[in-house]
C-alpha cells in the first residue's frame, strides 16, 4: 500500500525553520485525550474542515469496563478488544493480549485500514484531518497498521491529530518515533490543563491545515 500523495521531502517554513505537520496528545489513561479529540474534531468540522479517522472508547457492562471499541469519525463501530471471559477460546490461532484484554485484530483492521486506504486516495486539493486515536499496544499488534501509520505522515494531504501512552515499561517504538518527530507538537494533558487546553490544540492544527 502506497500512499499516491506522498512526496520525501520536509516540509518547511519560508524562514528555514521546520514546520510542525502534526499533532498529538499524551497523558495518563483517563485523563480526557479522546474527549479532546472529539472536542477538537467538532470545532474545526464547524469550520468547514474535512476530517477522517477512528477513534477508541471504553466499553461497560453494568459500570465495569469489559473492552474497547474502534468508533470511526462516520460512526462505524467495531471491536478492539474484551475482557477473556467475554472471549470464545482460539481454536489454535495466536492470541493478542494487554492485560485482561484480548485484541481482536481482525475487527480493528478491518474498520481501520480501509481509512488509510481511503486518505491516501486523495491527490491535491484541501487538507484532510485524519485521527489516529490511539497509537497504543493494542493497535502495535498490526503490522499493516504500523506501516499505514508510518506512510500517512509523508501524505502531503493530510495533518494527522492523534494520541499516544505516557511512557511506562518498555518502550513503544513507533511511539517513541512519533514523540521525536520534529514535525510532530506533542500536547500533554493533565487533569489541570484538560479544561483549557483546547484552544491551543486547535489553533496549532488550523496552522498545520493550511
């Protein structure tokens, strides 16, 4: 899969300097990344603004977290991963597991690659907004969507708003290539900022939009 609005070079600002292309959230779980996400997504499609892209939500029964889902920006839905004892057994096929959960790999590529595929279809014309949220352990389990991830930051037509884990344990590498990126700004939330740093989030992406 190769991106046909992909070009090698860096983009850069009239005075020399790098210019920022994307952006990202970090904090600890719960926080509020996706919120802002959605928060962010909703003021700039108010503007006229294309956006594409998934992002994931907690799944509960009766107040107890069971899962995640995949939700696309269109509303598809499917699921990323559920606790084992709402998991049938593997019959002999390999087994994905963060925790409690069991990743269902299937479900998450078949909602999430085809938007790779559908971004990457464009040629010229105005920016999309594409959301990755998130690029997590559960997700790092697909190799396809490690390498659409990495080709959808050289597409010249998009600005990639996405979220990635604090550092904890082993390091992630592709999360750790996108937190070094010098065309990527990283926003951490915290329960302080969580409520007024929205407004810097979405001039930074109207900047990159441009």
């Amino acid at each position: 899969m190769r991106c046909l609005c992909c070009r090698k070079e860096t983009s850069v600002a009239n005075n020399g300097s790098l210019m920022i292309r994307h952006v990202f959230l970090t904090g600890p779980p719960g926080v509020g990344k996706t919120t802002l996400v959605q928060k962010a997504c909703d003021a700039l499609v108010s503007s006229g603004q294309e956006v594409e892209g998934f992002y994931t939500e907690e799944v509960r029964v009766g107040g107890r977290r069971v899962g995640f889902d995949v939700v696309t920006l269109s509303g598809e839905r499917g699921h990323l991963s559920r606790i084992r004892d709402m998991v049938g057994e593997s019959h002999g096929r390999r087994e994905y597991t963060v925790g409690q959960y069991v990743v269902n790999l299937p479900s998450f590529e078949g909602l999430a690659l085809p938007l790779f595929k559908k971004m990457e279809s464009r040629v010229g014309g105005v920016k999309k907004l594409f959301v990755l949220d998130e690029i997590g352990k559960m997700e790092l389990f697909s190799q396809p969507f490690i390498k659409a991830v990495k080709q959808a930051f050289d597409c010249s037509s998009c600005t990639i708003l996405g979220t990635i884990p604090i550092p904890k344990g082993k390091p992630l590498s592709l999360v750790e290539e996108v937190r070094i990126r010098s065309d990527v700004r990283v926003f951490t939330v915290s329960k302080e900022n969580r409520n007024t740093i929205l407004h810097d989030i979405v001039a930074t992406l109207q900047e990159c939009l441009k």
